[in-house]
C-alpha cells in the first residue's frame, strides 16, 4: 500500500521533503501541500513531475494518512487537532509547541491519530529513549549558533539581549527545555525533542550561546543514565534559505517517512 503524505508549510524544510516525495519513494506518495503564499506554492508545484494540490492547513487530513508538520509553531493546532481527531497520523517538528499541546496526546489516543516526532537536527535520541527505560537522571544540551541564527527569538527581545557585532561567545539562556522552547520557538525545537525522549522539560537543561567563531548550528547532549553515560556533539550545516534550520531537519524527516514504509527498520 502507498502512504499518502501531506506537507503543511512549504518553506525551507517543506519544500525538500515534497521534492524528495515528487522524485520518488517507494510506499510513499505527495498528496497535499499548503503555504502561508498559497499563489507561491502553487507556482512552485508546476515544476514537480506529479502536482499536489495546494490546500489550507486544517484540510490536509482530508488528503492524506499522514502528515508532516513544517509549519510555524504558532499553527500547530490548527493542522493538528482536525488530523488527529481523524484517525491520521501527524510528524511534527515544532516539538517546542507540542510541549504546550500535550492534550493532543489524549486526542489522538481517543480517535485513533499518532504523533510522530523525527530526530530532525539531533543526534542520540535513539540512546537516549533507551536509556530512559532503565532510568535517567540528568540531560543537558549546550546549543551553540551564529548569531544571525538567533536573531528576533522572543526570549532575546523580552530580556534586551542584543547580539549585533558580537566577537566572542555570548550565553544568552540558560534554563530547562520547556523555557527554551517558549523562548526560542524557531530555533531549539531539538531540546524539546531531547526532553520528550528521556526525562521531560522540567528537568532537562538548556544553554544557548551566541557563537560567532562557529559557522554551523552545534548541539551537545551530556546525559547520566543507570545504563550509560554519553556525551554526544553534531554540527550541522544551516539551511541557505532559514538559518535557524540545519539542513539535516529535512533529511530527518524523509528517513522518517522511509521507514514507516520500509520492509526494514533500523534504529530504537
């Protein structure tokens, strides 16, 4: 059977899983899309070897099983309450935001929906679901971005943190991930992720830093388990189009979406 995926936000990451899909996987098929510029998306679809339509967000369950969150966080619910009251699966990447929506949780257990969470710009949460089973008790990531990366997040314009001309490393938040993710709804959606996969955001805790010697977005995850401990370190590539966005997000997602239709799956 062919999984029938729609994209809700065309942007950066949006774009890149639909043109992954319009080139071909298989068991995995582009049914929708929507976009705040639904005249721009629909241009953009005249160059793909099979169109999707392009449809408002709170329709996309209409078109498909699944679909894949790439919207701003703001419309989270808006995408998902309808699919999950529906019975449809949802991938969400604003991971910040479901920390504040955990009710959808209970929705998609009533109507028989699911929420999906990719690794999307982190590495080790496999390690780290694992190592939770056995018992954790203490997650701390240190996010270090280019300064332009962190540019407009809510928590720096609250608290007059200017990051302008900066030349050496500036810590702009320390707190727990749920802080973060209020604070920073654009740019640490990995330590919302990293605290829904091991003990939760009230006790896993968040550095960030202005780094100008850095040219990538770095994230370490230091972790004491009862079956390990293990610190890990990726540094990806930001996306030409969103800064604020690795590059890896949207590879996350399409080695998500392969192995919900692969014959085998690899990983925890």
């Amino acid at each position: 059977m062919t999984l029938q995926v729609a994209i809700g936000g065309f942007g950066a990451i949006g774009k890149v899983v639909a043109q992954h899909l319009d080139r071909g996987v298989d068991g995995l098929a582009l049914a929708a899309v929507s976009a705040r510029d639904a005249d721009r998306a629909k241009a953009a679809m005249a160059s793909f070897a099979r169109p999707a339509p392009v449809v408002p967000l709170a329709g996309l369950w209409e078109h498909a099983d699944l679909i894949v969150e790439c919207a701003p966080a703001a419309v989270l619910r808006q995408l998902a309450e309808p699919a999950l009251a529906h019975g449809r699966q949802i991938m969400v990447l604003s991971c910040g935001a479901l920390l504040d929506n955990l009710d959808l949780v209970e929705l998609a257990r009533r109507h028989g929906g699911r929420i999906l969470v990719p690794s999307g710009a982190l590495l080790g949460l496999d390690a780290v679901v694992a190592a939770a089973e056995g018992g954790i008790s203490k997650v701390h990531m240190i996010t270090r971005k280019p300064p332009k990366g962190l540019s407009g997040a809510p928590y720096l314009e609250e608290n007059a943190i200017d990051i302008t001309g900066l030349t050496e490393p500036k810590r702009v938040f320390a707190g727990t991930a749920r802080e973060a993710a209020r604070g920073f709804p654009a740019n640490v959606n990995v330590a919302a992720a990293l605290a829904l996969a091991g003990i939760g955001p009230d006790r896993t805790t968040i550095e960030i830093w202005a780094d100008p010697r850095v040219t990538r977005n770095v994230h370490r995850i230091e972790v004491e388990a009862e079956a390990a401990r293990f610190s890990l370190q990726i540094e990806n590539v930001p996306s030409a189009e969103n800064p604020r966005t690795g590059r890896l997000t949207a590879l996350s997602v399409i080695a998500a979406l392969k192995k919900l239709s692969s014959p085998i799956a690899i990983g925890t």
